[in-house]
C-alpha cells in the first residue's frame, strides 16, 4: 500500500479512538449532574468511574484473545454497537444500582477498542512510522477527551439534561458502526512477509531492528502504565471540580450562577485540547532509539504541573493545567510504541489487552483513591497523583538501565573481540 492509502486507515481507526474516549469521559462529563440527580458523594461518583474503568482494562486482555481468533474489524464493530446500546439504556435514568451495572457493561464493549485498533495500527507499520502513526491516534483520542465536555456543554446550554446527553452518544455510536462496517474490507491484516508499504519518491528509509520480544522489558512497562494510569483516572474523573475553573475572567462569556455549569466543561473541552497537541509532538519528535529516555521524561515532567494546579489559582492554575495536558497526553504514542517494540508480532494484541489491563484496570483505583481523599481528607489530589508520576518515572530509569544493557550485549554478539 503507498503512504497515502496507509494515513487514511490510520485516520478511520483513529476516529474509533476519538468515540471510545467520548464514551469514556461521558461520566466526568456529567459527574456534577449525577451528584445532584442521585443525592450522592465524590466517593460513590469515583467508585462508578472505576466500575466502568476496571472492565475497560480486564476486558482488554480478553479482547486480544477474541482478537487474534476473529479479527480486528468485527470485534470493532461489535464494540460500536455494543456501546450506543449502553448509552440508550444509560439515557433511560436507572436506579443508581442499576446505573453500576450499565457502566460496568459499558466498560467491557468500550475495552474492545484499544487492543483491536492499536494491534491493526501496529501491525500496519515499520518502527520508523509507528511513532508518528501512534501520534494521530492519540490526537484522535485527545479530541475526543475533549469532545465528551465540549457536547455535553452545548447540550446543556440548550436545555437538554445528562440523560439526553447520552442518548446522543447512542445515535453516534449507532452512525460509527454504519460507517466503519461499510469501509471495514479497508481493514484486513495482511501476512508479514506481503506487508509493503511504497512511497512517493525514492529515497532509502533507515530499517530499525527490534527484539523480537523482551519480556522482562514489558513487565517493567506495564508496571509503570498501572501507575500512570492511577494518575489520569484520578485527575480526569474530578477535573470539572478544579477551583480553576470557575475563575472570574470567564464571567463576561459564562452564565457562571449555580445552576448552570457549562463554563467548566467548555473549559475542560478547552484544556484537554492541548492534549492533541502533545500527542501530535509526541509522533514527531518519537525515535524508536530513544524510547525509553522519552518516555521516562514525560512521565516525570507530569509531577511540576500537577504541583502547579495544586499550588496555584486562577489563571496560573489554569496554565498549569494547560501545560499537564500537553506533557501527559506525550506519553500514549511513546508508550504504545514501546508495547509494540517489546512483544512478538503474533502476540501483539494479547499483549496490548494485558496493557490496559494495567493501565485501565488497575490505574482505575486512581479514580476511588481521589475521591476518597476529597471526601474524607483535607489533602489536594493534584500533590498525591504528583508523587505517583514521580514514582511512575523510577520504573522508567529501569527500563533505560535494562536496554541499555540489552543493546551493549547485542553488539558484543554482532562484533565479537577478535
């Protein structure tokens, strides 16, 4: 396939990437709505974002299975519809022990998307694209982490309620299953030894050689994904009660009297844009050599701008925050080319279920750990989630400790000593 034909498949999987983090961040969306609606606390609001996280990473590690057996086009479509199903029943209003339930499912459909569309995306490239590849993945994603808000706000902004917002998300779903059913022959994993992917000129493109697969590696990585992952679910879920976001230098555009909130998600909507800009840097600067190095720098760079959302107010709150999401959003297109550096082609998408088992799953209890502390502390979440990206960046340091031994011996055995 030439580069052009590949960039439009990266852009229709990567549009499934912006709809899985719609329905993702559906629920920070309207989490204000929920308390008020359900008469509830931060905690059970932190406990419902986990039931829908914990299945979105444990169901990751099955899909891979489902994956590798069935394909990644129909597990994608099943995920679509099985979504906008959720979001119509969701939209109905249940019970809040019913609503446990409804996200809880909506978990295990959303949990197909990452193993099924990063392993076709992966699969797809050379190491020398992947970076860049894995960058307009997640500026797709970034977006829709800011769609989620941005919608919601103009929903509410005309009146309609967080139940009509979702109902929305519904009819989206049920259009993005058209679609990609219609274009999904587009989609087919072609054998290794047939991958050729031409270009427009003639220029010689350096190969680089990577292991076929360094377990040791991966379980560093997926360590420090769980970590990271505590992280984004504990500041995401809670974003919209940043103090920062009701400032007033937004009066004059904002109706900002209690009863209508749209400030804070056009607001969020704004922040998390930088997001994009970040995983779009991300691909660029990413170099399959250095990997490691800047994946440990970005998750450390995490620490000063949580610091800074915790530490200041007003406007410099809001720059820190501006500046967290760009740094934090670099991580996914490294990380997701490290994953893909460390495992064998035939695993790869059990692989990547086992990541977001980690980073979904486990980094979920980011989620209950922060509103607990609101709850029950007089603690500022933004300190504790800085100490664990710090920790987070440690397990970083062994991974470039560990390659770099790894490349030295590899060369003593392509040059042996005469």
């Amino acid at each position: 396939m030439t580069k052009r034909q590949l960039f439009w498949i990266i852009c229709l999987i990567s549009c499934l990437h912006t709809l899985v983090h719609v329905f993702e961040l559906a629920l920070p969306a309207v989490q204000d709505d929920l308390k008020i609606h359900y008469h509830t606390s931060d905690t059970v609001i932190g406990s419902l974002s986990s039931a829908f996280r914990w299945p979105w990473g444990l169901g990751a590690l099955l899909v891979g299975f489902l994956v590798d057996k069935f394909g990644a086009p129909p597990m994608l479509i099943i995920y679509l519809v099985g979504c906008a199903l959720l979001c119509f029943i969701i939209s109905c209003g249940p019970g809040l022990d019913s609503l446990f339930g409804m996200f809880f499912v909506l978990g295990l459909f959303a949990s197909i998307y990452h193993p099924a569309g990063l392993t076709l995306i992966s699969l797809k490239t050379t190491p020398e694209q992947r970076p860049m590849a894995l960058g307009i993945h997640g500026v797709f994603g970034s977006a829709g982490i800011a769609l989620a808000p941005l919608v919601f706000a103009l929903l509410q902004t005309n009146g309609m309620q967080w139940q009509g917002f979702f109902f929305v998300l519904g009819i989206i779903g049920v259009l993005g299953g058209v679609i990609f059913f219609a274009l999904r022959r587009h989609l087919a994993i072609v054998p290794e030894n047939e991958i050729s992917i031409t270009t427009d000129t003639n220029e010689n493109s350096i190969s680089t050689d990577e292991p076929d697969r360094d377990w040791h590696s991966f379980a560093i990585l997926i360590t420090l994904a769980a970590i990271q992952g505590m992280v984004y679910s504990g500041v995401i879920t809670f974003f919209k009660d940043e103090s920062f976001l009701k400032i007033s230098l937004f009066s004059n555009w904002f109706d900002t009297s209690a009863e209508v909130k749209s400030q804070r998600s056009f607001l969020m909507a704004g922040i998390m844009l930088f997001g994009c800009l970040g995983q779009f840097v991300a691909g660029k600067i990413g170099n399959p050599q250095r990997l490691e190095q800047q994946l440990t720098i970005i998750t450390l760079m995490n620490a000063p701008f949580l610091a800074g959302m915790a530490f200041f107010a007003g406007e410099w709150a809001l720059l820190s925050a501006a500046i967290f999401a760009f740094v934090h959003f670099m991580f996914q297109p490294i990380y997701n080319s490290l994953v893909a550096k460390y495992t064998p082609r035939e695993h790869r998408s059990v692989c990547y279920g086992l990541n977001f088992v980690m980073g979904f799953g486990v980094g979920s209890l980011g989620a209950v750990l922060a509103g607990w502390i609101k709850d029950t502390t007089n603690l500022n979440t933004n300190h504790v989630f800085a100490g664990l990206s710090i920790a987070a960046s440690l397990f970083g340091v062994m991974l470039i400790i560990l390659n770099r031994k790894t490349k030295i011996k590899a060369e003593c055995q392509t040059h042996p000593k005469m």
